[in-house]
C-alpha cells in the first residue's frame, strides 16, 4: 500500500497533486511519500513485535538525508556499506550503536571511521577482512562487535544480479566453514563475536528461501554455542520483493515475513535484526516524467519522456518492470493502445518498457513510474551529461524538494582542466 492515489482523476503523491509538484520542481523528477516510507517502517517493526529487534534500514536503496532522517526519527537502525553511508547515517542523526557496516570490500580507512565514532557492528565477509579488523582495533585500543556473514547456499529465485546467497556468490563465508572462523575469530583479542548474519538476496518473491536459510542459521547458532560462542544477535539481512508488477500476485507481507522469523529462529532467544532496503523505499517513491515526442515507427508507436536510464537504469540494469501511469487519470473504459516507453539517451537499453498498454498520450503529458523509490536515485548518473534529477519529499499537504538539480554551470566546473591546456 502507498500514498500515491488518484482523486477526481488526478494523481496525488498524499494531498499535494503530483501535477502542482511538477509545475513547481520541473520534469523529471523523484518524489517520495513520507507516509509510506513510515509505514513500511512500522510494518516490519511490528512484525517483529515480542522478539528484541532492531530494524536497520538498508539505506544503499535511498540514502537521501531527508529519507533517512524521516526513518532515523521513527526509531530505524541503519545498514552501511561505505564511508560515505556511514556518515550519512550520522548525519541524520543514528547513534553509533543502531549502524550496523556490511559489504565484502571495507577499507582501512573505513574500519576506523566506525571504530572512532561508534558501531553496533561489523558484518564480517571474509577471513582476511577479519584479520585486518583485529589488527586495526587493537591498534585503536578498542574491540570490534562482529558477526560472520554465511552464505548458506539458498537459491533465492531472483534475478541473477541481485542474489548473493549462492555458493557461486561474492559474499560471506560457507556455511560448511563457519565453526572453524568463528573459532579463529575468538582467538583474536581485537574482536568480540556477538552473532551471525545472513543476507541472500533481494526481490524475493516467496518465504521459502528465507526460511530454509534461517533453519541452517538457528542450526548453526546451536552449534556454535556449543562450541562456546555468545551468540546473541542473528541479523537476517533484507531482501524481501515488493510488488512492482500491480496485476501479479502480491509477495509475502512484512506479518508474513515476522512470523516465519518468530517460528524458525524465536527459540534461540537472540535479538533480531533485519535490513530491508527495498521494501521500505520502493513503494514510497515515484519518478515522474513528461512525454517530449510521441513518434511513429514501422508497427509501434514510442513515447519519448524527459526521463532516462541515467535517471532509474533498473530496466536496462536488471530487465526490470515498473508500472507506468498517465498523471491525469484515464477515463473510465478509454481506449488503449501499445507504446515502446524510451528515453532520450543513445543506448537501446534506453528503453523503459515494450509494447506496454498504456491510454492515448500526446507531447505534454506527465507519467509517473510506480515503485521507483529503492534503487532509483541512488544509482543514478549524470551519463550524456544530464543533470541528476531533484528529489522530492511530502509530508501531508506540504512538499520540500530535498535535493535540488544541479545547474549545468555546477556541473562543468566540477571538471578541472590541467595547467597544460
Ligand atoms: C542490499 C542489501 C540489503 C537490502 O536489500 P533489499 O532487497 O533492498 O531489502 C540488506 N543487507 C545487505 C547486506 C545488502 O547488501
């Protein structure tokens, strides 16, 4: 569920119409629901309720200050996996101790960022990064929380992009490995191990993939305790898919996804951490964009829109699906007709959708991309030097624009040129 809806035929982001946001910020452009992102927020929190947890906000999907801020102020943790996420998170205003880092790749210089202002924990990816986060803590006089992310060797059944729980996979250590690091990690006096983290993926579809990682985790946390491990905390990383296709069946709930955690890992009496991304962001976004050309080719017909892969590349990067609505409803029983959705950019993996139903449109006409809050903005470019799009925040009746688009001057003198020319 979202707060973008139609009245009286007009598309509305909550009670501001997306048409007055348009005149106002210029095309294309993001815009996110502060209503939503809330309640995708309280949904998972919920869902959680009667176990200790911390929902840690995976903000690589939409890292705007104002998002996290918006999040950050609900109660959110957050999910970092760079310098630069870290500090966002600080900004915002999430203690040290409710940012937890990830990623296969930190760095020396980002290990003490988080040791120096405060961390809940590292996840853990490899051997090597754990022999580096001893020697950098020790050298700091501090011990590093960790947990070791496994890889349990799920297929989560998503797009190949965007699964990381496959053997085959970049991330974490074997599951089959798992006791023999632990036992190398409680060797090293510059670590603290305080549990297990596991993420296999994003835009799943369906639990099981889930649950059968979690059965191997609470397994797991058995014998490591046997071992005589403290496993208190088990972070279960994000992942769960949101609708993106409206006409298919809808993915599990955060309800759904709550009590398969209570039901596989409750027991164990851990506190529980998630990290959902998309869920949180996706629906609470929109990109809007307004048709520049409608051209006729040999059997289809294109809309040509202001916006570009450089401004949402999920369909070229991941053949992903948005659904495109008209900004002015379509009345009721109009008549339909199929258009190549493109943008004005010099790839044919410019291409939003093929061949998609969509009312009669003319050169004017604003369309907004549904579910384009998670993964949107944050990957976006300047490629064919296009300005990066604003941003957009509602809250009720009011709008802010949260990130301003940049003047073309701005970004040529980004650019220096060298002494020589
Ligand atoms: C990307 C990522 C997430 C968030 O995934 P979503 O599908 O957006 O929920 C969570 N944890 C880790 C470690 C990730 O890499």
């Amino acid at each position: 569920m979202d707060h973008f809806l139609y009245r009286d035929g007009a598309l509305f982001a909550e009670d501001v119409a997306i048409s007055e946001i348009a005149a106002a910020v210029g095309t294309p452009f993001y815009v996110y629901s502060t209503a939503t992102l809330l309640r995708h927020f309280k949904a998972f929190d919920d869902a959680l309720d009667g176990m200790d947890h911390l929902v840690c906000y995976a903000m690589k999907a939409n890292s705007n200050q104002a998002v996290l801020k918006t999040l950050a102020q609900a109660g959110a943790g957050m999910d970092v996996v760079s310098a630069g996420e870290y500090l966002r998170a600080k900004a915002a205003g999430v203690p040290g101790d409710k940012i937890v880092f990830s990623g296969v790749g930190k760095t020396v210089s980002e290990i003490r960022l988080a040791l120096e202002g405060g961390i809940r924990q590292f996840n853990v990816e490899s051997e090597p990064e754990m022999e580096v986060l001893d020697a950098v803590a020790r050298s700091m006089d501090k011990v590093a929380p960790i947990t070791i992310r496994v890889n349990p060797d799920v297929d989560a059944k998503t797009h190949a992009k965007i699964a990381t729980g496959k053997s085959e996979n970049k991330f974490g250590i074997p599951i089959a490995r798992a006791r023999e690091v632990y036992r190398m990690a409680a060797a090293m006096p510059g670590l603290e191990v305080v549990g297990i983290d596991v993420h296999i993926g994003s835009q799943l579809t369906d639990l099981t993939p889930f649950e059968l990682a979690y059965q191997k985790v609470a397994e797991l946390t058995e014998q490591l305790r046997a071992d005589g491990h403290t496993i208190r905390r088990l972070d279960l990383g994000g992942g769960l898919g949101i609708p993106y296709e409206r006409s298919n069946a809808a993915p599990p709930l955060p309800t759904d996804y709550g009590a398969m955690v209570q039901k596989t890992l409750g027991h164990l009496g851990c506190e529980i951490e998630i990290e959902p991304g998309r869920l949180i962001a996706g629906n609470a976004g929109l990109m809007v964009s307004e048709v520049i050309y409608v051209k006729s080719g040999e059997g289809r017909d294109f809309l040509i829109i202001d916006g570009a892969m450089n401004d949402l590349i999920r369909p070229a990067m991941y053949d992903a699906y948005h659904d495109i609505v008209p900004v002015v409803e379509a009345e009721a029983g109009a008549e339909q007709q199929p258009y190549d959705i493109v943008g004005p950019v010099c790839e044919s993996g410019d291409t939003f959708a093929k061949q998609r139903m969509m009312p009669k449109l003319v050169a004017g006409d604003l369309v907004a991309f549904r579910s384009a809050g998670a993964y949107g903005a944050v990957m976006a470019s300047e490629y064919n030097s296009r300005a990066l799009i604003p941003e957009v925040l509602v809250h009720g009746d009011q709008f802010a624009v949260i990130r301003r688009r940049p003047t073309f001057d701005e970004m040529i003198n980004r650019d220096t040129i060298p002494e020589w020319l």
